[in-house]
C-alpha cells in the first residue's frame, strides 16, 4: 500500500520544466473582494447583535446644523445603559402622531442630552414617567382627558438650537405646554468667540445688536453648506452600518481623550474650508443677555399659538457660577414675562439619598422618576 501511494504522489507531481498555471489577478481580485465582503457582512452581524457600533445616531441638518436619525436604533453604554429606537420623527420617544388627538393635553420637552436621557431606558426617562403619572392620575379620578409628553430632547443643542427647533419642527405638533429643561452651557454655546469661527461646529449662533434685538449668525452654516447636504452614501452608512458607528465612536473618543488629535481635526477643518469665513461684525457677547433673549422669544413663539412655557433650570449641585447668574436672570425673566420657572437645585441637594439621583453626570432611573415627581405639581 505504501508502494502504491508513493507512485500516485510521484504521479501527481509536476514534471522538470513544466510551467505551473497562475490564477488570473481578476479571479484572485474577485476571491479577495467576495472573502472582504463575507468578512464584512459576518462583523455588521456580531456587532448589530451585541449592539456595538450603535451610539452613531446624528445626521446633518440644515436648520439645526444636526439631528437625530430618525428611526434609528441606539445602545448606549457611555454612562448607564439603553437600546432603544428613536421614533420616525427622530424623537427619544415612542412613536406619534403629528394631529393631536381631541381632548388630548400635550407636553413637548425641549433640551440637549439630559433631557435626551441615553443613560436609561426610554420608558425610564421622565417624560415616559411624568405622561404615565398625569394619566393614570386623570383615569382615577374619572377625567376624559389623557396626556403626550413629547421628547424632542437632543444630545449637545444649545439654546439657539432649541429655538430654531421649536420654530421649525415643534410648533407643528401643537402643544399645549413646552417645557424647556436649560443646562448649564446652553447659553454660552449659543454665542461665538471670534477666535473660534473657523473650527466652530456648523449650527445657528446668535448675538445681541447695539439696540437688544436677538439676531442670528449663520454664517458657519452657510460657508460649510456643503457638509449640511443630503449625502446619500453617509445617510445609508450612518442608519445601517454597525463598523461605520465604531469607526465614528474611536474617532469621538480621540477628539475627547486626545489633545494632538484634536490640535489635527482642528488644522484640518481650517484648511477644508472653501473660502474664508468673515469675523463677526458685532462685539463680543453676553452669554447669559443672549440665553434670557433666546427664552424671551421662546416664551413668546409658545404663547402666540396659544400655548405656556415652563423653564425648568438643571440641578446646581456643583454651584457652577454661570448657573448661579442664570438662576437669578432666568427667574426674574420669569416674574416679568409670566412663564412657569422652576429650579431643581434645591430639591436635588436637599434630597435624602441624591447620591442614587445621578449616573455620573445624567440622571438614574430614580432621578429621572424624581424629575417627574417636581415637574407634575406645574402641569395644569
């Protein structure tokens, strides 16, 4: 047997000076190209399943500068813990309809990442909690009416952001109140230091003229129009691909944890620019005058279509001092304008266990059933 297996070996083997046969490069090519996509198709699998590469969840906007993906589904894991889907609006909320139902009392919240709510699940998030307290309340005592509290809350929005908002998305859905839950940097990240033009994020910025008339700067947007476009290949990665959402998240931990990234995407944008953006033709700002004129024609937006504004300030446990002023500012705006205020500060730093109130930075479930507990006693 072993004779016979050496024969067919020596058989099998090329004879001396034969010329052994290449496989064409467009074969190897193609081999290499179908094994790359199984590759490819195998990760977008593993990674939709362990929901990694899903915190991608922003496209551009051209009113706003962003927005998030409608429909698109989001796992969190930078502080705390959720998956979830955004609604076909693009809303951190269950899906709605843009008519308000007869009888139906609607509650839109405004505001950036705290009121988003990432950090937990969305039925934890304190609009969920405060819809589901006002209505179950309303049923035991036999009332007809039921309650919307709409979540329009988005991670990063200033101010201005939020205004443009309310005017061009928000207002369509007739509420009824708005609540507008203002954090501490709203307000400064609604003005523009000259210096910053060229590497300022493309969104509205606003300042005050010589008379006090709030009036908006768009011109970031407008000389970066062009990264505010429809993109149809960046739409599709952006909604479908899990590597494209991991490769995005590295390259936002960079810009967060690394000082010479940063230094680069900074040398980078200012050459990507297509022509030079002019500075502001008007002074420095006030960051605290701008936000109390931003809530002024917020208020008055609200109430021309019939509607009442409540602000509700973020906890100041940490006695940041632009806050303070803010605290101060906004709640006399509110004595004089005739808008509902209310401040978190105390109730949070007077709270018995408000160590469990806070992840790190956002709210916990509790503080988020908490937030809903202070809000309800406003809601008329």
């Amino acid at each position: 047997m072993q004779t016979i297996a050496r024969t067919e070996k020596t058989q099998a083997s090329p004879k001396v000076g034969e010329v052994k046969v290449r496989k064409p490069l467009w074969r190897t090519g193609g081999e290499t190209l179908l094994a790359s996509l199984v590759a490819i198709c195998l990760l977008e699998t593993f990674f939709n399943f362990a929901g990694i590469g899903q915190q991608e969840f922003f496209e551009p906007d051209q009113d706003l500068g962003a927005r998030h993906i409608p429909s698109k589904q989001v796992t969190w894991r930078m502080e705390g813990l959720s998956r979830d889907s955004f609604n076909s609006f693009g809303m951190r909320d269950y899906e709605r309809s843009l008519a308000k139902s007869p009888g139906t009392t609607r509650i839109a919240v405004l505001g950036d990442s705290a009121a988003e709510g990432l950090q937990v699940p969305l039925e934890d998030t304190f609009p969920i909690a405060l819809q589901n307290m006002l209505n179950k309340e309303a049923k035991e005592q036999g009332a007809t009416k039921r309650f919307e509290v709409l979540n329009f809350g988005c991670a990063g929005y200033s101010s201005a952001q939020e205004v443009v908002q309310y005017e061009t998305q928000v207002a369509k859905f007739s509420p009824d109140i708005v609540v507008l839950f203002y954090n501490q940097k709203d307000a400064a990240e609604s003005v523009i230091d000259n210096s910053m033009r060229a590497i300022s994020d493309p969104k509205p910025y606003c300042y005050l003229s010589p008379a006090g008339e709030l009036k908006f700067d768009n011109a970031i947007m407008e000389a970066r129009a062009d990264e505010l476009k429809p993109d149809p290949l960046l739409s599709w990665l952006r909604r479908e691909s899990r590597l494209y959402g991991v490769i995005n998240q590295t390259l936002f931990s960079l810009s967060v944890n690394d000082k010479r990234f940063v230094k680069m995407k900074h040398w980078l944008t200012r050459q990507k620019q297509n022509r030079k953006i002019a500075p502001a033709a008007y002074p420095p700002q006030n960051p605290d005058l701008v936000g109390a004129k931003l809530i002024e024609r917020l208020n008055a937006d609200v109430t021309s279509s019939g509607g009442r504004l409540i602000v509700m300030m973020f906890p100041n446990t940490a006695g940041y001092p632009d806050l303070k002023r803010q605290q101060v500012l906004f709640s006399k705006l509110a004595q004089k304008a005739g808008f509902g205020y209310l401040d978190l500060s105390e109730p949070f730093i007077n709270h018995k266990h408000k160590q469990e109130l806070i992840i790190e930075y956002h709210f916990s479930k509790k503080g988020h059933k908490f937030l809903a507990d202070l809000l309800k006693p406003y809601i008329h």
